[in-house]
C-alpha cells in the first residue's frame, strides 16, 4: 500500500481507529494538549504494521508542530546509527581549475 495516496484518501480521512483516537484524545494534541486552533491536528501512526487496518492503539492524535518534533525524533534514532558517507574533494582541491578559461576570445 502507498502510504501518500493511503493518508490523502477518503478511507484515512473516515477510518474509524482514526476517529476513535481523535474522539478519545478530546480532539487535543496528546502532548502539548493545543486544541488545533493554532497547528492543525494530525493522528500520528504509532506503527504501520496494520496500514490500512489500523487499530486504536496505533494511533496518536497531535498538533502539527508535535508530530513534526516526534516524527524527527525517531528519525533521528532511526539513522543515528549509520556513518554518514563523505565526499574525497581533497584532489579537487589540490588541484583547482580555473573559473574562466584564459584562452577563450568572445567574438561579437
């Protein structure tokens, strides 16, 4: 399942998990307890094993601004233990060419 086109569709938008966890939550951001009137609210998945099935436990409702913090920090565990890979310019440095070619001649 795409989980875009899934999270833009009418089944998201009507899924029953989806609305029991905005209802059970008191449509208030579980975190900073914000109603939605200054960043909108979105139910975070806790997990997608159940994609298109989802059941009450796994979603959360957040504001905007939580979700972006939540979201990045378990991207942040997710790839913290990757070495990032990093780029020789030693060479290019060492040995720069010119920004303008000196031999060329403009005709007009």
């Amino acid at each position: 399942m795409d989980y875009r086109l899934y999270i833009g569709s009418n089944a998201w938008r009507t899924n029953p998990a989806r609305l029991a966890e905005l209802e059970a939550a008191g449509f208030r951001c579980r975190l900073c307890n914000g109603d939605g009137e200054d960043s909108a609210l979105e139910v975070h998945h806790r997990t997608y094993a159940n994609l298109g099935n989802e059941q009450p436990g796994d979603l959360t409702t957040l504001c905007r601004s939580c979700h972006r913090v939540v979201t990045d920090h378990f991207r942040r565990l997710r790839y913290a233990p990757r070495m990032p890979a990093f780029a020789n310019v030693r060479s290019a440095l060492d040995n720069p060419s010119p920004l303008f070619d000196p031999t060329f001649k403009e005709t007009l």
